[in-house]
C-alpha cells in the first residue's frame, strides 16, 4: 500500500521480534519521504541483560543498536523500498544514536550519526578484545543505494581527545553542507572541555574536517535542536540552537551562531 513502512524483523534474536525504529529524523519533499531511525527494543540476550541487572539493579534496559532508512519518492502512490541497514553494533553490544538527515536538490540523502561498538559494562566479560571506540558517522545514499561513508571523528578508550556526543546538519546561503556537534572529553582526568560545540563544512572530495570551536560559555548538554531545513527553516547564514540549560534545571536555553567562511 501507498506509504506502509513496515518494520524490519529480527529474526536471529533469541525472541525473534519486530524492530521499532523510534526518534526518527524525517524529511518530506515534494511528496517523497525519507525515515532514518533506530531500533529500540528490550535487551534481546538474556545473558547481557543478567549482567546489566547485576550492575544497575533495574530492570529498565533498551538497547539501541541498529540504524535503519527507507524512502519512497512518493508517499502518496509508492510503497517505501526496502530497509537498508545503515549501522549494526549487535555483535558486540553497542549503541547508536540518529543525528540528522539532509536532502540536496540531486535528491542525494545525508545521514550523520555517533555510534559506540561496545557497553563497557559488557565489555570485560564478554568482549575482552573489544577496545571502546565512540566515532560520529557520515553516509549519503541516492534513490536507495550507498554512495559513500565516512568517520568524521573517531576516539578510542584511554585516548585524551574529544568525544562525540550528537550532531546536527545546517545549510548556508549558498549550500555549504555543515555539521555542528557536541562534543565531551573521552578521559575525566583530561584537560579538555567537558563539553564543547564545535563546527565544520562537509567536503565533496572526502577530504579531512576542519573543526572550528564554538566559545559558547554555557554549552547546552544534552540534545539540542536547530533551525534546519527539515523543519521548514531557509538556509542561513544563522544557527539558532535551543536545548537544556546548563545553569539551571528544566529550564530551556537558547543560542545564536552567526557562521562567515
């Protein structure tokens, strides 16, 4: 039927279920939709879930560990393809968190998003070899189809750098492609920012990042929000951000960056 999206369906689980992707980022154009998501369900090995109850001592435990897209260039008459499985840290236990997606006018689609490939509370027990590694990721796909993936950042366990948090796409005037994250130190005892914004355009030739720090004095933790382009916003020369305060509790903070390159 014209617009199902029926969920993927894990079959290799020890209870094999549905996958519910949840915290979509969605972009609708011209009547097609583009749905990126990640799944959401209740920890699906019972050993993995004993050892976390033995740590945290609740029995709260959802796992995020597989990203999903699908697209239909016509909502209205066309059935969404097939999901392609962007990410999958299944194996070893991991987590992945959907930042944005982003449609250029050659109906390319941009996806960016942080991933984790192991729980350290896992990790020893079970995946002894397993070294931590948290990275911000970066794919584009047209009409269904991978063209490219890239790290835009990649830290490792007892590495003094800068860990990625949460990403967002912005778009200027002129159709610069920019990513905007959050970042936090990877080691408690480093001289780093605890946390900190930083910035970079996305080039077409898969060239390194030059990340430029935002001197924000009070960074907002936590998930933030933009004026994208999905939401209706133009491209700006302007970001405007809106997230949690980090002075004062439930309450919403804002913030203003006027981007010149």
């Amino acid at each position: 039927a014209a617009g199902t999206i029926p969920w993927p369906y894990g079959d290799e689980y020890e209870k094999p279920q549905p996958l519910r992707l949840c915290y979509p980022n969605v972009i609708l154009r011209d009547r097609a939709a583009h749905y990126f998501g990640v799944g959401d369900i209740v920890e699906p090995v019972a050993a993995w879930q004993e050892a976390k109850f033995e740590i945290t001592q609740r029995k709260w435990d959802y796992v995020f560990r597989r990203l999903f897209y699908a697209y239909t260039p016509d909502v209205t008459s066309e059935p969404f393809c097939p999901w392609i499985e962007v990410a999958n840290h299944d194996d070893t236990a991991g987590a992945m968190r959907n930042g944005d997606i982003y449609l250029d006018d050659d109906g390319t689609a941009h996806l960016i998003w942080c991933e984790t490939n192991t729980d350290a509370r896992l990790r020893d027990r079970f995946f002894p070899d397993e070294t931590i590694v948290n990275s911000l990721e970066y794919m584009t796909l047209q009409s269904g189809h991978v063209r490219t993936r890239r790290t835009l950042a990649r830290v490792a366990e007892n590495e003094d750098a800068l860990l990625p948090n949460l990403a967002r796409f912005h778009v200027l005037e002129d159709g610069t492609l920019l990513v905007l994250g959050s970042f936090g130190r990877n080691l408690p005892s480093s001289a780093l920012p605890s946390l900190i914004y930083r910035m970079a355009a996305i080039s077409s030739d898969g060239g390194d990042l030059n990340w430029v720090d935002i001197p924000f004095a009070q960074p907002m933790p936590g998930t933030f929000l933009t004026n994208t382009v999905r939401g209706g916003s133009a491209p700006s020369s302007t970001i405007d951000l809106v997230g949690m305060s980090a002075e004062k509790g439930n309450t919403l903070g804002y913030a203003r960056v006027r981007v010149e390159i």
